[in-house]
C-alpha cells in the first residue's frame, strides 16, 4: 500500500535512506561519501523545503520511500529507497509509478553517476539522461547542492 509519510514516519524515512544508500559507499566518490549519509538535520531540510515522501508499507511495515517536490514548472523525484532487504521486489516501481501518476509537469531526476543501478531503473521507466550541459544548468536551477556534487551527478528526464 502506498500512502504519504507524516510526522510521525520521520525516524522510519532516516533509517530507510541511510540504510538503502549504504549501495552508493565505495561507488560515489569518497569525499561525497559521509556517515550517516542524510543527517537528521538535512532530512529536516528537505522536508522543510518541501520534499514531500511516501512510503511503501507492507502490513504497517514502512518498506520504501521515496520523495516528490514540486518546484516552479518541474516535478523533482528525491530520495528514492527501499530497505535493503526488500531490494528488487517491485517497491521502488511502484513508488515511482505513483509519484509519476500524482505530477502535472515535467518530471527530473538527479542521482550519482557512478550510481548505474539507479540509472538503468529510471531508464526502465522510461527516463532519459539529459545532456552535460543541461544538466549543470537543471541542477544548479533546482537543486541546492555543492558544486561538486553536481560534477558528479546526472539528470534524467521525462519525455
């Protein structure tokens, strides 16, 4: 069943995206690499600036989560993860079919692109990476990153 999140969910997402981004350690590049992954504090963030998650649960278990933000003219899918027990069960599809079935505008997604997993799911999907020079521009316009993370980033999207 999927659902959105609320408040009270807040310690289940932290320990769902630490634990499934535990995937990226020794696969992004090590000074972007941190333990815990998401603070508690950048969680807070996120949620403040209007990431907004939904979980996967399965009889009241929360199992996956994944974020939607709506900024300006684009949909922004964040923090997509499923507990790393439940990994490749069809979660993070369903997740992501929902999300898509709630925006009204062209959907983008940044990850690492070191992170091909994560690629070959959304180009699954039916996503697509955007060009370089797009994507600088896409990244720095709607994300609030450090610069180096967006030379290490990619950016799909819809067609």
């Amino acid at each position: 069943m999927i659902v959105p999140c609320n408040t009270g969910d807040f310690s289940t997402i932290y320990d769902i995206i630490n634990d499934g981004a535990s995937a990226y350690k020794g696969i992004i590049p090590a000074d972007r690499w941190h333990e815990p992954y998401m603070s508690i504090t950048e969680l807070q963030t996120q949620i403040r600036e209007g990431v907004q998650f939904w979980c996967y649960k399965t009889e009241e278990i929360i199992e996956g989560v994944m974020g939607i933000q709506f900024k300006e003219d684009v949909t922004l899918i964040r923090h997509a993860y499923v507990r790393t027990a439940k990994r490749n069960s069809g979660i993070g599809g369903k997740l992501f079919a929902h999300l898509r079935s709630i925006a009204n505008t062209r959907i983008l997604i940044g990850t690492w692109a070191d992170a091909k997993w994560a690629i070959a799911f959304y180009e699954k999907h039916g996503f697509r990476l955007v060009t370089e020079q797009e994507k600088n521009s896409l990244l720095r316009r709607y994300w609030n990153i450090p610069e180096r993370q967006v030379e290490t980033s990619v950016v799909l999207t819809s067609v």
